[in-house]
C-alpha cells in the first residue's frame, strides 16, 4: 500500500509570552491558523526506515524530523516496522511557518495507518509534543489555541476565510536564538487571561533585534494596503493580513523594499475540514 497526503504551514496570528519556564522553555498563548501552503508526503511499506527529501537544503538524516517521528512512533507502539517516505518540499524550512513540524505530524498518522497501529488522539499528540513544541497542532489543524509550550492544543471554531501577502525573506530566524534574545530584554511576563490571546507577536522585538529587516517588512506590508502584519512564531516570515483575494494580490504587487531574493507568497487559510481532507493519510490513486 502507498499513501499520500498533504502537510500544511501555519501562521500565529497571536503569540503572547506569559513567562519562563524551569525547563527552560517559555509559556505561552497562541494562536496558530493554518494556510494554504504545503509540503507532500508519500509512506510505503518496506524493511527500514528511510527518508528521500527531494530538497538538498533539508536534511535527510536523522536530524529530519520526519524520522525521528517514525522512530518515537516505532517505540511507543512497540514495533519494529519499517517504510520508505518521499517528502516534496514546499514550505520553506526555518521560517516560523512550522514545515517541519507539520511534516512530523502527518508522518505520525502516516505511519499509524500504513502499520495500522492501535494509536489513540490522544496518545498520538503525547508523542507529538515530545518532538517539538509546534507538532500536536499539526494533528488539529484550522484554527487552534495553544498553551503551555504551544503544544496544549484547544481547537476553535473557524473564522470566515482570511487572505495572506507572506514574505519569506532569504535569511531563517533560528527559534532558540530569539528566545534567548527575548530572554536578554527586560522581563515583560503578560498575565494568564482566560480568553484569547491578543492579535499581537511578543517574540517581535527579539526577533527584529537579530534582523532588523524583518520591522521594515511588517512597515512594508502596511503601506501595501495589510490591516495587519507580524512576524509567525519567531520568524522570519512576516505576514499581511487581507480581507480577500484581489485585495491580497493588489497588496503583493505593491508590496516593496523588501531584502533581496525575498519570496512573496498569496494565500488563504484553511478551515479546519479542508485540513482534515487534505492531510488525511489515503491511498495514492
Ligand atoms: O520545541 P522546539 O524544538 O520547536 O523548540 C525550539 C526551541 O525554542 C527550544 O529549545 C526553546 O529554546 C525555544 N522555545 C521556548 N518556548 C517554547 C517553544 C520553544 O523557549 N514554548
């Protein structure tokens, strides 16, 4: 049997720092939606684990998170199964859009189907956040709030469809070195707050001080024509939001003065069904 199927990118449409962590994480609310941008993944059966990304860039070792998915899945159920995976990468890596994350969480439930394993929602999001804090978001999709270290996921309702101007500047903004940076700046913890977090990113400041490219973008992206623009997760894409389709790409043809070799991407989100359908492990036809 050979299944496929797609690996969505994610925008925070709000990141609020509530503190720090003895485990040296920090807490956090967010936001994450999903948009219209993905990688795609391919799982047939075979004596080993092995991995074929058709991007040289991406590592292929056991440094992808992919595999060290199918392995953390291979302890946790207790077998000892083997699969040849294909990723087609699309999603930029180290980006803040969480590609690799996402990769992740579709191999889980790849590999749970392809070995058909007795491997619960529950207990498949327990393995997921072991493998990074972004991945059990990938499991829910759409539009979800996540606490803790981003990986306690409470899925929220759609909203009505949103449109996105995403720059993806040449440069990734590596997450540790952001938290650190945020961490060197003066201690602004926000207060735990029962309902959503605001549409705001605290990890901006942090960021925009190791690349201060990425202020001049978000300014960019308001002059085009964005009711809003932020920075997703620690960077380095920058987002505008739109209210529709002609207004995002009137918006991305006007948008200017960005760095160099900066990629400019329109897309949509994506309702929490779509996510469902698309990402859904299925047999190649
Ligand atoms: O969980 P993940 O491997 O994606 O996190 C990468 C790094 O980002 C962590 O090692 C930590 O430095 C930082 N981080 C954090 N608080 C979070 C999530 C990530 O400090 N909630």
């Amino acid at each position: 049997m050979t299944l496929v199927a797609e690996a969505f990118a994610k925008v925070n449409r709000a990141l609020v720092v509530r503190g720090r962590r003895p485990d040296g994480y920090h807490d956090l609310d967010t936001v994450f939606e999903t948009i219209d941008l993905t990688d795609r993944l391919r799982f047939e059966e075979s004596s080993d684990v092995v991995l074929a990304v058709d991007d040289p860039a991406i590592p292929s070792g056991t440094d992808n998170l992919v595999l060290r998915a199918a392995e953390a899945l291979r302890r946790a159920a207790g077998v000892a199964r083997g699969a040849s995976i294909t990723l087609e990468k699309r999603i930029p890596a180290g980006g803040g859009l969480g590609g690799g994350s996402s990769d992740a969480a579709v191999t889980l439930a790849g590999l749970v189907r392809l070995w058909d394993l007795d491997v619960g929602p529950e207990r498949l999001a327990g393995i997921a956040a072991t493998l990074g804090a972004d991945v059990p978001f990938f499991l829910t999709g759409g539009r979800a709030r996540g606490t803790g270290r981003g990986d306690r996921i409470e899925p929220l309702p759609d909203a009505p469809p949103t449109w996105f101007v995403v720059l993806i500047p040449p440069f990734g903004c590596p997450t540790p070195d952001v938290f650190r940076a945020l961490d060197a700046g003066p201690a602004q913890d926000a207060p735990a707050d029962a309902g959503l977090p605001p549409e705001r990113n605290d990890l901006e400041p942090a960021a925009e001080s190791l690349r201060p490219e990425l202020g001049r973008m978000r300014a960019a992206l308001l002059e085009a024509g964005a009711l809003a623009s932020r920075l997703s997760g620690s960077g380095s894409t920058v987002y505008g939001v739109f209210p529709d389709r002609p207004a995002a790409e009137r918006g991305a043809a006007r948008v200017h003065g960005l760095p160099e070799f900066t990629r400019i991407r329109v897309v949509s989100s994506v309702s929490r069904e779509e996510f469902r359908k698309r990402s859904e492990p299925r047999p190649e036809t």
